[in-house]
C-alpha cells in the first residue's frame, strides 16, 4: 500500500475510533442518568451487568479500541493520536441530541478549549524511542502506585477539605482515575507485548509473571471502563474531556519518569506542555459550566403551582328566605386581608361576618368539668380547645 493510502485509510479508521467512542459514551450516560445512585454501592454491578445498554456500550468501546490500533498500524502516532481527541467533538452534539436540547454556546466553546489543548499535549509527547517497555519490577511499581492514586481519586480524599462535593467535582474525580487507570494498562500492554515478543527488559519473564501482566491490564482496563460510567452521573461533557486528558497525562508521566523519554523539541516542547496544559484545563471549565447551564431548565420543569383566581364566588345567605343564598364576586386580595389576623377587618370582611349565622352556645359546665364545644366540629363530650390569644 502506497503512503498515500495508508495516511488516508489511517485518517479512516481513526474518525470510526472516534464515533466508536463517542457513542460508548453516550451510551454510559444515559444509563447513568437512568440508574438510580445507591448510596452504599451494594447491587450497583450486578445491575449494570444485567443491562443490554451496559454491553452496547462495552462494545462500542472495544471497536473504538480496535479501530484506533488499526489506524496505527497504518498511520502515524503524532496523526492518529489528535485525531482521536475528535471523540469530544461527536460526543457533544449525539449526547445533546439524545437528550433532546441543544449544545449549549459554552459547551462548544470549552470543547473547543479542550481540544486544542489536547491536540497541543499529544503533539509534543510520544516514545522518542520506540520499543521500550517497562520491566516487570517497574510495571509492579506502577500498579501499586496507581492502585493507591485512583483509590484516594474515587473515594473523594483529594477533593480538599472544603466540605462535600457535588455530582459535578465527584465525577470530574472518577474521570480522572478512569483516565489514569487506561493510560497504565496501555503502559502495561506495551509491556506485555514486549514479553510474548521475548524483548521485556531485565531476565525472561515465566508463565505467571505474564500471566500477572495480563491480569493486571484486564483489573486496570476494567477499572477504568466502570469509573467512567460513575463518571458520567455528573454530567457527559466534562468526564468525558477529563478522560481525554488524564490518559495521555499518566502515559507522559511513566514515560518520562521511567522510560528516559521527554518531551519533543526539548525546552520548547516543556513549554507547549504546560501551555496546552492551562488551555485543556480552561475548556474543561467551560464544559462544566455548560452543562450546569443546560441542566437548569431540564431540572426547573417541573409541575407548576395552581394558580390562584383573582376573584372568587363566596355563598352568603339571604335575610327573609329559607334556604337561599346569593353568590357574591370577591376578590382574593379583599378576601385575604378581611380573614388576616394582623390587619383590620374590611367592609367585604364586615358583610361576610354579619351574614355567617352564629354558633350555638355551649351550655355552663358542672364544677368540676370542662367546657364542651356545641357545632365547632369537636364531638360532644369532649373538651373545648383553648382560645388563641389575638
């Protein structure tokens, strides 16, 4: 195959990666917002097993994957890598359509954001020297240490001291982990490629300590599959650019700090670093902000209150005829103030009081017992309720 035809089927299979993505996350989404929260987490995975959403959305993960290291195979990382920053792009309008709103002009603003820092971070990081992995001493290390980090992520210990957190920080604390958890088992994959091809670093790896890889990569990409739905509670927008972000972030990290790479183009590329940095940040910003912003009014239409007519018929006897009564227009505002116990009564208030005929008089007590109430709506016998000073 030709250069050409490579670049262009790469370009290919990196837009189907993409949409592969984007809709698994959409997918994660609404059956988050779908899933009731439970508070102690009991039964949460057995549910989420048993939801044919929850599979579609694992497949379309796994194409996403499967078409992304297709593309590489026939195209360059530093044109595959920002390519595949499109997932937030796609998954803005496909999440708003499903949700039957419109993205909002901050949405699209931070996506933006988001994007150009994500394109500018992939741009001057990548293997300077292809092949290397880590060993199996270092690949323990980093298991344990990202163990620690994402546990200390999702239990909410590195939020700070300032109280609970909303939906939105929790979530943006799960996509963090889930990012860091398959950037690792991307890390630990290379790793255990380079072990069935008989190249890991240090002595030969046995049976088991490949089997300890593998098992590895199945905990951390599984782990990062299930913090990103939890993720998504708070939003889609945000957790899914935290997710962007956060991979790429833990795979620079293991690379620098273990495999002797750095950043292309040497200071500059440090500087571009910490610049698409502070641009990424400010567009997850943005999306969060956006999605605030398009939840209010799904969350303010509600049932709305009765209104209160502005006038009222009220059914007051007629003096000289049994039985009858005439129905009187009074307004809400005349009969309010007539009844109110802070202010005086009004004419309305007047005539309504001279037309009401009088309660009987409940006869005198016996010494030695209580006052019974005669028509106040206590039943005979019982004792009268004591009058509420005015």
């Amino acid at each position: 195959m030709n250069p050409a035809a490579g670049t262009a089927l790469a370009v290919l299979l990196s837009l189907v990666s993409a949409a592969g993505y984007a809709l698994a996350a959409v997918a994660q989404a609404r059956l988050a917002a779908a899933s009731p929260a439970a508070p102690d987490g009991r039964g949460a995975l057995r549910a989420l097993l048993a939801r044919g959403q929850w599979w579609w959305a694992v497949g379309l993960n796994a194409a996403g994957a499967l078409a992304h290291v297709a593309a590489l195979h026939y195209g360059p990382l530093t044109l595959v890598q920002p390519l595949g920053a499109l997932t937030l792009v796609a998954a803005l309008p496909l999440g708003a359509y499903c949700a039957r709103r419109r993205v909002t002009r901050t949405e699209w603003r931070g996506a933006l954001w988001t994007l150009g820092g994500l394109v500018g971070l992939v741009a001057v990081t990548g293997p300077t020297a292809p092949g290397e992995a880590l060993s199996l001493r270092e690949s323990l290390i980093v298991a344990a240490a990202t163990a620690l980090l994402i546990a200390a992520l999702a239990s909410g210990r590195l939020r700070g001291q300032g109280g609970a957190a909303g939906p939105a920080a929790r979530g943006l604390g799960h996509a963090t982990a889930s990012g860091i958890a398959s950037g690792v088992a991307s890390a630990l994959t290379q790793t255990l490629t380079a072990a069935l091809a008989l190249d890991l670093p240090g002595t030969e790896p046995t049976w088991w300590q490949t089997a300890l890889l593998a098992v590895l990569i199945s905990g951390f990409a599984t782990g990062g599959l299930l913090l990103s739905q939890t993720a998504y509670r708070g939003g889609l927008a945000a957790p899914l650019a935290v997710v962007n972000l956060s991979n790429p972030a833990a795979a620079a990290v293991i690379g620098v700090a273990l495999l002797g790479e750095t950043f292309r183009a040497g200071l500059w590329g440090w500087l571009i670093a910490a610049v698409a940095s502070l641009v990424a940040a400010r567009g997850v910003v943005l999306l969060t902000k956006g999605g605030a912003v398009a939840a209010e009014p799904a969350s303010a239409a509600g049932p709305r209150p009765a209104a209160v007519p502005s006038t009222v018929s009220v059914a007051v006897p007629v003096a000289g005829s049994s039985g009858s009564a005439a129905a009187l227009p009074v307004s809400s505002a005349s009969l309010a103030s007539s009844v109110s116990p802070v202010s005086p009564v009004s004419p309305v208030g007047e005539a309504l009081l001279a037309a009401v005929p009088a309660p009987p008089v409940a006869p005198a007590a016996r010494p030695g017992q209580a006052p019974r109430a005669i028509g106040l709506g206590a039943p005979e016998g019982e004792p009268m309720p004591a009058p509420v000073a005015g």
